[in-house]
C-alpha cells in the first residue's frame, strides 16, 4: 500500500501476492523493491502502474537492504538454500 502520510489516499501497488515485504523506495522514490513470497526480489513503479519485474532468481532467501544513492545498484542479502550463511 501506498497513502499520503495521514493514511489517506490509499492505493495498493502490487499484486496483493501473501507475503510480499521488505520494501525498499528509490532514491528519486520512482520504484520500489520488494521481497515477493517465493524469496525472488522485485522492482515496481511505485506509481502502481504495469507490472513487477522481477529481478532476481530464487537461490535462497533474499532481502533487499537499500540503493546507491544514485539509483543504480540495489544492495540485498541472500542466504544460501539449507545453509545459515
């Protein structure tokens, strides 16, 4: 969900898929990554307009953590299937 900071205008972004969390904005606040229920990381116009991208494969659990400052780079954690690493 995205709302102005009184909690109006509330508009949801994504699909409504369980389990998507861990959002992560832009710099210029333009997109938004998320964590999608299979542990596969995706990219969304945070407008809410078209489709998520996914950006990732599922090797494992990943989490996304925060951008470079100039939008480039996604920095994200993953941990290896069946490993505690």
């Amino acid at each position: 969900m995205k709302a102005d900071a009184d909690g109006s205008n509330a508009k949801q972004i994504n699909t409504g898929k369980p389990f998507n969390f861990g959002p992560v904005w832009s710099p210029d606040g333009r997109a938004i990554v998320f964590r999608g229920s299979s542990d596969t990381l995706y990219r969304k116009d945070s407008s809410g307009a078209g489709a998520e991208e996914r950006i990732t494969e599922h090797h494992g659990t990943t989490v996304p953590t925060s951008w470079s400052s100039d939008g480039h780079e996604l920095l994200y954690y993953e941990q290896a299937p069946g490993t505690n690493r």
